[in-house]
C-alpha cells in the first residue's frame, strides 16, 4: 500500500458524514468565493477510527478485502476522505453545495483500526473555468505520532 496513488474523476451530489467522529472543526467567517484566501485553512479534524466508524465506512466504499480489517485491523484506504468535503462546508458555510470534479489521494502508510488521526487542509487555488468557480485544496491525514498517512489534492465547483 505505499505509495499508492489513487486519482478519481466525476461528479458528487452530496456528502455522508457522522457527527460522532468530528471531534474538532475551525470554522471561518462567512466568505464568498471571491474573498476565500488562497491558504484558507480547513481543520484539524481530529477523527477516531473505532470499529464503529470503519464498519459504517464499509457500507459506503467499495473494498474486497475484509480481512484487512478483521485479521490486521487495516482502515481501507479512502475511508476518511468524505471529511474533506465536511471541513470545507465548515470552513465555508456559505458554500451551499460542493461539485466534486477531480481529485488525487496518494497512500503511505495504512490507517490502523483503534487510533486516532488528524486531518488538515487547506485551499491551494482558485479560478474560474467557462463560467464556474473550481477551487482546489489540498489535505494531509496524520497519525498521533505525526507520521504522514495520506496527501490529497481535490478540485471542485464551489456553489454558494
């Protein structure tokens, strides 16, 4: 699993999320998408990836192996990455609505079933495309230690 680069393109209509495991958001003040800083921060999140978590996350990726997660307690890769979108409907609650048209997810370690992680973010760029507004942010998911899991980069259309 290291290493693994995973890219994905298409359109998302909406998000899951469990307030269970948000632990800690920042939000901002309201901005729309002209006033949004170029390094707008998104997070920490701070998530616990208990048994609860990963079964729920099960139902909704689409990962094989169970036994990666029942015999060495492997957090499927992905299972973290809807709190992306969580943290910049947080960080931006004006935006209404998130189309989601890229995004790059580059695994280097695995997510162990039981700990703890950070997720931090923030926006790397924006512009406009025939007419719509793309913002593009960037997010790191982080172990207690501090040890780097997962480097994401996601483009999508902001709505307000």
């Amino acid at each position: 699993m290291r290493g693994m680069l995973v890219r994905h393109y298409g359109v998302v209509g909406a998000h899951y999320f469990s307030s269970r495991y948000l632990v800690g958001v920042i939000m901002s003040d309201n901005l729309g998408f002209e006033a949004i800083p170029i390094g707008l921060e998104l997070g920490p999140l701070e998530l616990i990836l208990d048994d609860i978590f990963v079964n729920e996350r099960l139902t909704h990726i689409q990962w094989e192996d169970g036994t990666l997660v029942s015999q060495q307690c492997i957090v499927p890769p992905g299972a973290t990455i809807f709190q992306h979108a969580v943290m910049k409907f947080k960080a931006i609650p004006e935006m209404k609505v998130s189309i989601w048209a890229k995004s790059e997810h580059e695994f280097l370690k695995p997510m162990l079933v039981g700990s703890t992680v950070v997720i931090r973010g923030r926006v790397i760029d924006k512009y406009v495309k025939r007419g719509r507004n793309y913002m593009v942010t960037e997010c790191e998911t982080v172990d207690e230690s501090g040890q780097v899991l997962m480097k994401s980069r996601e483009t999508a259309v902001y709505v307000e």
